[in-house]
C-alpha cells in the first residue's frame, strides 16, 4: 500500500504565553510611565515662573504606546515662541534636549 500524502500540519501549544505577554506589557506599560515622567518634569523644569501658574499646569496622560506631556494656560503659545526673557529659546527645544538625554541613559 502506497500513501501519497500533500498535507501535512503539526500543531504546538506553547505553554505560558499570555503569562509572558501579560508581564512584557506590564513592563513596557511602566517604562512608558517612566519616560512619561522625564518629560513632564523638563517640560516643568523648562516654563518659566512668574505666578508659577503655567509650570502647574502641566499633564501627563500615559497609554500603552505611548503619552502625551501638554498645557493648556492661554498664554503658553507665548511662552513657546520666547516671550519670557527666562526661557528665549521656549519650552520644547530644552524639553526635548534634556528629555533626550535622561532617557538615553536608561
């Protein structure tokens, strides 16, 4: 007797999976969070004070894939294009120069 056979499959089952998925997310959720707070806190340290109103006003809002760092005070356009002799070059260059740098390191 002759078998001619055109298919065949296997199929495994790795065990543990969704246990490893489930703490790779966890981690990557917490680094996210860690970078997150890198730059919130030069996008503080970059506003300039004069009520300290704009540098409160800072957010962070943190997502698997990623987060947002913004402000929302009337005047941070402003602030943005160099209108306080304490931050002439902005908010964002720094921000992102000292961010950059923090987080290479990790």
């Amino acid at each position: 007797m002759h078998w001619l056979t055109r298919h065949l499959k296997m199929k495994l089952e790795v065990l543990g999976v969704d246990d490893a998925l489930q703490f790779i997310g966890k981690e990557i959720e917490e680094q996210v969070d860690v970078v997150a707070q890198i730059y919130h806190e030069e996008a503080q340290r970059s506003t300039p004070i004069k009520s300290g109103r704009a540098r409160r006003a800072w957010n962070k809002d943190v997502q698997r894939q990623g987060f947002t760092v913004d402000n929302n005070v009337p005047y941070i356009g402003r602030l943005e294009e160099g209108y306080s002799k304490q931050a002439p070059r902005g908010i964002t260059g720094p921000t992102l120069r000292r961010a950059n740098r923090r987080t290479s390191r990790l």
